[in-house]
C-alpha cells in the first residue's frame, strides 16, 4: 500500500495490529466485496463468517472501551489501524469497529438500565444499532429544522416519537436506531432537540425503502408512527440532543477521514501497478506524462492530506477542541478520495468502469463522503467563520 508518509509514527502497541488488520481486510474482506456490497442473507451470513474470524484472531473491536469488551486502543493508536481496516468499506463492520459512536454514546449519555442492557451486546456484534438524523423535507445542514417529534406519554414517563427519516445508513438490519426529534419548542428553536434509543422491534417503526447510492445498498427511509419509547431510553439531557451529537460528530468524522484515507490509498496502489504493467508499443502506460501527472497528483493529495487527519487525530486524543481541524481534514479526506479513484479510473481505461476492481466503489464512496456528515461547503463556511472570528 502506498506507504504512510504523513503520519505520525506509529506507536508500537498499533505498528503489529495494524499491519495484521491491513492482511486480514486484504485477504478476507476484499475477496468478499462483492457478496457485502449486494446486501441481503448472503451478505448477512459472510459479515457473520469474518466477524467470528477476526474474533480468533484476536482483531476484535480494538478501539472498543475495554470495560465492555473492546480492546481499548486509544484513538492515537486505533487512528493507524483505521486507515488499514477503512481500505474496505466493510472492514469496520467485519472488525467490530463500527459500532464505536453508539457504544461511546451509550456508555457516556445512557441511563443506567440502556447500559446494562444495550452497550456490551452492541461491542459483542449481537445487536445493531444504527443514526438517524437527516429527513426528507428538512435540510439536514440545518438540524434545528427537525421536523420528527416526540410527545410525553400518558404519565408513565414514555415518549411517543413520530416522523420520517432517510439516508439511514444500516437502517434495515438495526436492532436500535438512535432518533433526533423535537420533544420542546419550535421549528428553528436552538434547543428542545433530543435523542431518542428506538428499537427497531417497537410497534409503529417501519423501513419505508431502500435508498441505492450508485446502486449500492446500505442506505434506508424509516418511519416512525407514534412509536412507544421507554423514558430511560433517552440520550444525553432532554433538549441538549446537540451538544451528544456535536461530539459524537467530531469522533465520527475523524474516524471516516482515516477510512477513506486508507481507500485512497487503495486506489492509488490499483492506479500504480496498472501504470507499470499495462503496456503499449512504445512502453508501459506509466512512461506517458500525462499518466505521470495523475500520479503526482494522486500522490501530492494523498501526502497532504494525511498530517491534516493526524492533526484532527492529535486534538481529539488530547481532549481539545478540534473544530477547524475537524473540518479541514473531512474537506481534504473526501477530496482526496474521489480525485485519487476518478485518477485510477481515469488510468486503467473502461476496466476503471467495469466489475473487475474496486475502483467503481471507491469513487462511490469519495462522491458520496463530500454530502455525508455534512457536505463540504458547510465545513468550508464553518472553518471560514472560526478563523475570521478569532482575528
Ligand atoms: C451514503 C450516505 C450515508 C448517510 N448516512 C446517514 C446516516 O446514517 N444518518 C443520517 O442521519 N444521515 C445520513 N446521511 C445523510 C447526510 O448526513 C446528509 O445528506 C447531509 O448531512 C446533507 O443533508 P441533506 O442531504 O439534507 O442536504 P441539504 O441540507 O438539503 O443541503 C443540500 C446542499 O445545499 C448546499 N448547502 C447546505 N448548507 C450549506 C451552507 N451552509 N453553505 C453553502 N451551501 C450549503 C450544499 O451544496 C448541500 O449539499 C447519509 C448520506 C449519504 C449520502
């Protein structure tokens, strides 16, 4: 893989699980892609083979709190494994890394008794949890918009939540899924946001359909009809939904940014040996200029955008704010990646568009990652503002 310059070095406790993360998604989620992207049974049944795989292994839930069964890398250290085990979108889940937002949510925000009887089955892989914030008829940019409510139950401290939800990522195979709805004030109210754990088994909750992206499964709308919620299954302060969001965000889009970096790097290993070894009358494809520059290109991206996630990384392991940074790499990361596949792309002709590599997917994933968690101008606008306001 194209090698980590950029990076702080590795601290040793992660220089061995990385390099074993990044054989284990090489040579057992990879080969899989195809069965994990389709989704369905067969897709359930593989995730199921490599989680229990990367549990004799002893590669399970790394970044997890060991309190609950998790490895308990801190994130300096998990930061170096992320990027191995993000070279595959499905590496997080075959690892028992995904479900670390939830679980750290649950863990610092949950009441006692959605603790005891949510967070260790979750960091096991028994149950699912998924996050459902963006809706169809409110911009999700603007989260004070929320339309989805939940009203007080009839005195026995229940929530009754209704609205529509879409762009769910795990939606349909979730056991919980966590809702943003307004339990006070109005529409554009700063506070009166909460969060809310739903079950997916509660009566009035319904998958409405599937949402392909590029035609890959994985994305859901959801519907909530008066769902019955137990009072202790709120999360965080009533009204304070923002500020467990805000924070699980900054966590959330940091680890993304290490992910994709690995799928860059993907690509340009997949852009490098094509350039070397396909080959025309007067020499590999590799010996052309043009080529040439989308390798340096590919590369220079690369190279500058990796110290820009590590520095998110650094002020986040150090308990810092890390606003700007945050923003900065999520920019820089997804960039990276749609330029890096659509290089890749662009190198190997129209097997670049075919079945036969992943290129397809990862320019999928880097068009995608420019909306998801906030699309790019709002991190622009976002870091803009800070930095004016600091001056
Ligand atoms: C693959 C994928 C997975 C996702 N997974 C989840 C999930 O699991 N849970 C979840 O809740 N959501 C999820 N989302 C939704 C995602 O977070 C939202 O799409 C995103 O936050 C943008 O919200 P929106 O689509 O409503 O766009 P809107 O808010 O309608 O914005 C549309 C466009 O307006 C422009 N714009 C918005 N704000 C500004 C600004 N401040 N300055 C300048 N221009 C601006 C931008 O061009 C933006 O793309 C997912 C989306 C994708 C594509």
């Amino acid at each position: 893989m194209e090698d980590i310059a950029g990076a702080p070095q590795c601290p040793a406790e992660a220089a061995e699980l990385r390099d074993r993360v990044a054989a284990f998604v090489r040579d057992r989620v990879v080969p899989h892609e195809p069965v994990l992207d389709a989704g369905g049974p067969e897709a359930v049944t593989t995730l199921r083979q490599l989680q229990a795989e990367a549990k004799t292994e002893g590669l399970w839930a790394l970044p997890l709190p060991s309190e609950l069964g998790g490895r308990g890398l801190p994130l300096r250290s998990y930061a170096h494994v992320a990027e191995a085990e993000g070279a595959s979108d499905h590496g997080p889940a075959a690892l028992g890394s995904a479900p670390l937002l939830d679980a750290l949510m649950l863990w610092c925000h949950g009441s006692p008794g959605v603790r005891e009887q949510y967070a260790e089955r979750l960091v096991a892989g028994d149950i699912r949890a998924c996050y459902a914030m963006t809706e169809p008829d409110t911009p999700g940019t603007d989260p004070f918009l929320t339309a989805t409510r939940a009203v007080p139950g009839k005195d026995d401290g229940t929530w009754r939540v209704s609205g529509r939800k879409w762009f769910i990522s795990g939606a349909a195979d979730a056991d919980l899924v966590t809702v943003l709805a307004r339990t006070d004030g109005e529409p554009a109210d700063r506070d009166g946001l909460s969060l809310l754990l739903v079950p997916s088994d509660a009566r009035g909750f319904r998958v409405v359909r599937e949402l392909p992206v590029f035609g890959a499964s994985g994305q859901w709308e959801i519907d909530l009809d008066e769902v019955v919620v137990d009072g202790d299954h709120l999360i965080g302060e009533r009204g304070k939904a923002l500020d467990v969001a805000g924070e699980r965000l900054q966590l959330g889009r940091t680890l993304r940014c290490l992910r994709w970096l690995g799928q860059a790097a993907r690509a340009f290993d997949l852009m490098r040996e094509r350039a070397v070894t396909r080959t025309r009358s007067r020499g590999p494809l590799g010996g052309l200029q043009l080529v040439q520059r989308h390798v340096f290109e590919s590369l220079l991206a690369l190279r500058t955008t990796r110290p820009l996630v590590y520095e998110a990384v650094a002020r986040l392991d150090a308990g810092l704010d890390a606003h700007v940074e945050v923003g900065l790499a999520k920019v820089a990361a997804a960039r990276t990646l749609q330029q890096v596949a659509d290089a890749a792309i662009q190198v190997h002709g129209a097997a670049g568009l075919g079945p036969d590599t992943a290129l397809p997917a990862l320019f999928r994933t880097g068009r995608a990652a420019r909306i998801l968690d906030g699309p790019d101008e709002l991190h622009i606008t976002s870091v803009a503002r800070r930095i004016l306001s600091t001056t």
